[in-house]
C-alpha cells in the first residue's frame, strides 16, 4: 500500500515536471499571429493593441497582424475568436465594454471566460473623462448635478445605448440621484462632432482626442473616472475628489479561444509583462492616449475581471432598459 502511494506521488511529481518543462519549452510564435480588434481604426482600442503589437514583434521576433472587425457591439469579432482553432494564432484584443458589458446589456448570454482563455490585462485605460460641451456651461460634476436635479430629463448624455459609456452615464446619475437623457450618437469621434455642435450636453470619452478642446475652450472636462487622479491628465479631478464615490476604469483585455495550451497563455502573458517593462512602451502610452502603464498576469486579471462583472451586474436591468 505504501509503495502503491509513493508511486502516485512520484507520478504525479514526473507529471507537474512535465507539464512546467513544456510550458518552457513551447514553440510559440511560430508564424504571425492574429489580432482581431472589436473596434475600428484610430481610437483607444485600436491604438493599444497596435502599440502593445510593435513591441511584441522586437521580443519575439514573430508580428502581430491587427485586423479591426466592427459590428454588433463586438460580437463578431468575439465570434470570430471563439470559433477560431485554438492554436495561439488568433488572439482577442478588447476590453470589458465587449467582454463584460455586452453580457450586463443581454447583448450576449455568455459570462467572460466561458468562451475565451483570459491571458491577461495589458494595460488599462485610466484617461476616460466625463466631458462638457461649452454651450453646457458645466465645469465640474456640482454644475451637473444642480442642473439635472433642477430639470430632470433635460441634460443630454451621448452614448452608444447598451454599451460601456451607457453604463457609464447609468452609474454617474444613479450615484448623483438625477435623471439625464440618454441618446445614442455613435462613436467616439461622433461624440466629439455632438459635443462640439451642442446637440448634446456630455459624454465619456478618452481624454487623448478631446484634450485640444479643452485648451482652446470648446470643452470642459467636468471629472475623470479612475479611483485615483490620472497625474498625466493634469488638473482634471475625479468624481471621488468631488464628493462622489465613484470610479470606473477600462481594462484591456488579451484572449484566446477557449482549450488554448496554457503554456502559450502564460507565454503570452509574460511576453506582454516585459512589453509594459519598456520605456520607449511607456512614453507612447503617455504621448498617445496620456495612459499610465497597468499590468495584471492571467490569475489576477481573471480575480479583476470577476470583480468588474459582480460591480457591473448591479445595472444590468438599468443597461437593459436602454433609455
């Protein structure tokens, strides 16, 4: 019996040896691998997964192919990951208004990880700010709040309805006890054009392409959404700062298609830790969208993903309402 034991134990050992030698040894990259982006060229998502794609390719020596695949709110792109062999060729990179909102909105029925292998969270961006439109008048969360209570329904929020920027706004009016109106304007840059033209009064958006509007008066940034003030966004405060306990960043997201070699998942992993290791990495992050470096591995990042789906999960009838 005891010799049976031992022979279980000495198995098992020889097993976990193996596993930790191939997970070593693993041949990947092999060939260029694909990045499917759930958002169009130019904006946030685009920019991190580009930039994250040309540090990638100096470590390893192998490129990253990002091809952007718009539509159904990320669900396609989504699709076409999931359904992709799961060889570490075709790789997700998003963020939580895909994977965790989509579910929160009903857009999708499946809970992050039940489709994808989460590698981990490259980055996250801490430069979302809830911005005004001059005609507003509004210069800090205090001037929307009188307003909005003063005449409920009547400051206009622009969103995506049922995405990341609609829970945004649902979470803003719920802690501040008003009632805005949501109206669905498109993209970030649509946002912009919106704002710009008084069509609406605010909406959530990277402080990168907004920052010029602020200097030359056409905007104010009424507060920023990271727990923390973001120093790289200068004077803006947060809504913790303005007396609302209030924060919501925006984590990015590298997936696989479920049944990945989890050896290739913690390659890919440590490869994106070294990436945030670089200066040069750093500096394009700051110069491009003022986003401070973040990074969590594969078993932190699923802990932080579980933690932003149980805060999100709160709204889910709100997001669901759309209006």
């Amino acid at each position: 019996m005891k010799r049976s034991i031992s022979l279980s134990i000495l198995g098992a050992a020889l097993s976990v040896s193996a596993i930790t030698t191939f997970a070593a040894d693993v041949a990947w990259p092999t060939r260029p691998i694909q990045v499917i982006v759930p958002a169009g060229a130019g904006g946030d998502t685009d920019f991190n997964a580009r930039t994250m794609a040309r540090f990638f390719e100096k470590i390893t020596g192998k490129p990253m192919v990002v091809t952007n695949v718009n539509g159904g709110g990320g669900t396609i792109a989504m699709s076409q990951v999931q359904n992709a062999a799961p060889d570490g060729n075709t790789i997700f990179f998003g963020h939580t208004g895909m994977l965790i909102v989509n579910e929160v909105s009903g857009l999708t029925s499946d809970k992050f990880d039940a489709k994808f292998d989460i590698a981990c969270i490259p980055a996250v961006d801490k430069s979302v700010v809830l911005v005004a439109g001059k005609k507003s008048g509004f210069k800090n969360v205090q001037d929307v709040v009188t307003k909005a209570k003063a005449a409920p329904n009547t400051v206009i929020y622009g969103t995506e309805l049922g995405g990341y920027s609609h829970l945004q706004g649902l979470i803003f009016q719920k802690q501040a006890g008003i009632q805005l109106k949501f109206v669905d304007v498109g993209s970030a840059s649509d946002k912009i054009t919106s704002l710009l033209g008084g069509r609406i009064n605010l909406s959530s958006i990277s402080y990168g392409p907004v920052k010029d509007y602020q200097t030359t008066g056409d905007m104010a940034m009424v507060g920023q959404y990271s727990k923390t003030r973001n120093p790289l966004l200068g004077d803006i405060k947060t809504f913790n700062e303005q007396g609302m306990k209030f924060e919501m960043e925006k984590p990015y997201i590298i997936a696989f298609p479920k049944g990945t070699n989890p050896a290739i998942i913690k390659k890919m992993s440590d490869v994106a830790e070294q990436v945030t290791k670089n200066p040069a990495y750093a500096k394009m992050l700051e110069e491009g969208f003022k986003q401070p470096v973040s990074f969590y591995p594969t078993k932190d990042a699923i802990a932080e993903l579980n933690k932003v789906r149980d805060e999100f999960m709160q709204y889910k009838d709100l997001l669901r309402q759309k209006k």
